[in-house]
C-alpha cells in the first residue's frame, strides 16, 4: 500500500494505523544491517544519526541528500 492509499483510508483502521511506523522500523533495520556490513562491524546506525544530530545541534540544517551522503 502507498502512502498516499494510507492517507486516503486515514488512521481508524488500526493495521493501516501502524503501516507507517513497521515501514520506518524495517527501513532503519536495513540502514543498521548495512552499515555494520559494510565497515566490518566499525560503525553502526548510531554512529551515523548521532553526527548528524551534532550538526544540526550545531546550527546546520540537515537535508536528505546530508541524510543520503552520510549512509554513502
């Protein structure tokens, strides 16, 4: 289901409520699993949002394409 048929139904049906949030959950899961494979177990998920929550502590605004690089 797309996030536009998810908007149209709307939040009462209670499986369609939770579709966003397991979608978010698996995308986070995936990113996770990819970085730890990538850096042999060096870096994790953590380690990428955290650097991005300093820079925007910093004052910068974060973009998805800074979201984009810094997966890359």
């Amino acid at each position: 289901m797309s996030a536009a048929e998810v908007a149209k139904i709307g939040f009462k049906d209670e499986r369609i409520r939770h579709t966003p949030y397991e979608r978010g959950f698996l995308y986070f899961a995936d990113c996770d699993a990819r970085i730890r494979e990538a850096s042999k177990g060096k870096r994790k998920l953590d380690d990428v949002i955290l650097e991005l929550f300093a820079r925007r502590n910093a004052g910068e605004k974060i973009t998805q394409a800074d979201w984009l690089d810094a997966l890359a």
